[in-house]
C-alpha cells in the first residue's frame, strides 16, 4: 500500500511532497519528493495534506453518549470508533472512582475487545484508572462514596483482567509509602491525580507523572509551590495536558510548552461520555452534569466534568497558541505516550515502525486514518 503526496510530520521531521510506501502493519519506507514510486496494489492520495503519527490518548472516559464504566462490548467499540475520527489510533480506557465491581465490569469490556481483533478500530494497550485512591479535598466530578486508600492488591486483581497502564492516585494517602514502588516493580506507570500533596510528598513517593495538569491538584504558591509548582520546576516530570483552553487557559498552556521540556508533556482529551454531544443535561459517574457551550460541569457546583474537545482541536490550539514547529509538538500526541507506556515502534513515521497514521487537513481535521496498515477512517 501507498499514501502518497503527503507532507510527513513525525518527531524531528517535517518533509513536503513524500511518500509512506507500507507493507502489512509496517512502514516499509519513506519515499521523497521527486522520488520513483514503487507499484502498489492500493495508493491512497493525500493531496499534499499532512501525514502524522496517530495520537495515542492515555486519558479518555468516553465520548458519544458512552463511558468507559458503563462496561460493555457496545461502550468500548463505539468510544473507539469516536476516538478514530478525532485521528486517535490508539487510547487508554480511563476509570472513574467507583466500586470494585464496576471496575472489574469496565476492565472485562476492555479485555474482550482487545481479544476480537474484527471489532478492533483504535488500538487498546491497556487501561488507566483514575482513582479510586484520590484525596476527597480535591474530589472534582469523581464521586466520593467510593473514595478508599491506595490498595496494590485491587490493583492486581483488575490487572489480571487487563493490562494495566496508568494509575492515577492521591500520594499521600499511601500511608505505607510504597505503592508507586509496588506498581513500578509490575510495569505500571504511577501518576499523581486529584492530590493535596506538598512537592516534599510527591517527591519521595518517587513519582515522575502528573494526571491533567493544573486540575484538582495543590496549587502554585510562593511560600509552597505544591503540585503544580512541581510540574513546571521538575524537567524531568511527565505532565498531562488537555489543550482545550478551558482545563488549561490560553495563557497556561503558552507557559507549559514555554516552562517543560517537550519530552515530558503528553496531550490528552480527558474526554467523557459528553464529547461529541449537543449541549443538555447528563450523568457521569452518578453525579449530575450540565453541558454548556461544550463545556461540561458538575451541576451541584459547577466543577469542570472532564473534557469534549476532540483530540485534532487540542493538537491545532497548541500550535495556535505556542507556533512551535509541529516536528517539534507531534512529539507529545504520540511519541512521548509511547516511550512512556513501552510501546515498541509506535509514535513515529519511519521504517519499521507500525503504520499508525492519521492524515490531516490544513484545518487540523482527521481526513484518513490508518491503523496497522489499514484504512479505519
């Protein structure tokens, strides 16, 4: 297969007139313009429209009226198939605080569809669960009737029904101090989410990853730089980052991609089931939402209630709003959530790596998405 007449955008490369040639779920090779084109059985032609690595989304609740918790088979498919036409071609399946019933249903739903390769749209490495482990001063539209204190052992058990990626978790409610060590040493990713803790908390619990950065965590001040201080004075911190200029002001966002090494900022939706919907009244997690303007809040207090802009709207506010070179910004739809989660050759355009593309129009829109070499979108 062949997308051609394409202007490839990948970490540290930006090439006009080029040309992906791909064999099964590989890149096989990048061809320049001008270049003698090999035969192909299909050829897909760009129109000079950009061709980036899919965005990987390690932070999604739903989208289309379904949520990750509702768990089942219909859920699943139908938020990944929302995610493809945003250009996502592969996400992690985010929890919400709630029983440890509910999180064994909405981890098997993930785990049947990881199974059945023909239901497959966008890939499903593993899944994130935010909270239950969460510091009720800073609850946000998580529901605190089922808040409790990290537990490796709930963890394991869920992990033995799917894999489990992330876990996000107030540190200093692990009274012990060694669960990000316990679930480091199991190949999960440890993150601090809806958290009071100072800088001196989070750095001894060894912790390197901050979950929607800004969000419901202790704030900048100049006698305690609390958690968000941490983020923008570490280097060496992953910070998420939903762009939608609502969880993250114009202005915060301009300072994110100013202050952190590029490396170390990783995009996300944090979309929820309200994401694609007209604006109305609804239920997250059992607590009442209004969306308004495409903004969706908690009706008992008007917190934010996670995120509706699609993942190209996040990408093309960003580059709006920084004019950072876009070889330099795919870095962190991607290629970072890659390294990060040990996704071997996943979040570059390059030979050898798998073809996951999405193909954008001048407006940032997902025109064609590919996954594993095959058209989805």
């Amino acid at each position: 297969m062949l997308i051609k007449n394409c202007r490839i955008i990948s970490p540290d490369r930006d090439e006009d007139g080029a040309s992906i040639e791909i064999d099964g779920a590989f890149i096989k090779r990048i061809y320049p313009r001008g270049a003698s084109l090999p035969e192909s059985e299909k050829v897909y032609d760009a129109g000079g429209r950009m061709a980036m690595p899919g965005f990987i989304d390690v932070h999604t609740h739903g989208a289309m009226g379904f949520d990750v918790m509702d768990g089942t088979d219909e859920a699943i498919e139908a938020i990944a198939a929302a995610k493809l036409k945003e250009g996502v071609t592969a996400f992690c399946p985010t929890t919400l605080t709630a029983s440890e019933a509910c999180l064994e249903k909405a981890c098997a739903a993930v785990a049947r569809y990881q199974a059945d390769a023909e239901r497959q749209t966008a890939k499903i490495p593993g899944v994130h669960l935010e909270g239950p482990f969460i510091n009720p001063q800073f609850i946000g539209a998580q529901n605190p009737e089922f808040v409790r204190k990290p537990d490796i052992d709930e963890v394991m058990k869920l992990d033995r029904i799917v894999d489990v990626m992330i876990v996000s978790y107030a540190v200093e409610k692990d009274g012990k101090g060694d669960f990000a060590a316990r679930l480091a040493a199991n190949g999960i990713v440890s993150s601090c989410a809806h958290s009071a803790a100072t800088r001196e908390q989070f750095t001894r619990a060894g912790i390197k990853r901050l979950t929607h950065f800004c969000n419901q965590m202790s704030p900048l001040h100049h006698r305690n730089i609390g958690l968000l201080g941490t983020g923008l004075m570490d280097d060496e911190v992953m910070v998420e980052a939903i762009c939608d200029k609502v969880h993250l002001g114009a202005d915060m966002i301009r300072l994110v991609f100013k202050i952190k090494p590029i490396e170390k900022i990783a995009v996300i939706t944090d979309s929820v089931l309200t994401s694609g919907l007209p604006d109305g009244d609804y239920l997250i997690g059992g607590l009442e939402v209004a969306l308004k303007d495409s903004v969706s809040r908690l009706k008992s207090n008007a917190a934010l209630a996670g995120g509706t802009t699609p993942y190209w709207q996040a990408l093309k506010n960003i580059y709006e709003l920084t004019g950072l070179p876009l070889r330099e910004l795919v870095k962190t739809t991607g290629y970072n959530q890659a390294q990060e989660l040990g996704l071997e050759k996943t979040g570059k355009i390059e030979a050898g790596y798998y073809a996951d593309i999405t193909v954008l129009d001048a407006n940032f829109k997902p025109a064609m998405t590919f996954v594993n070499g095959k058209q989805k979108l």
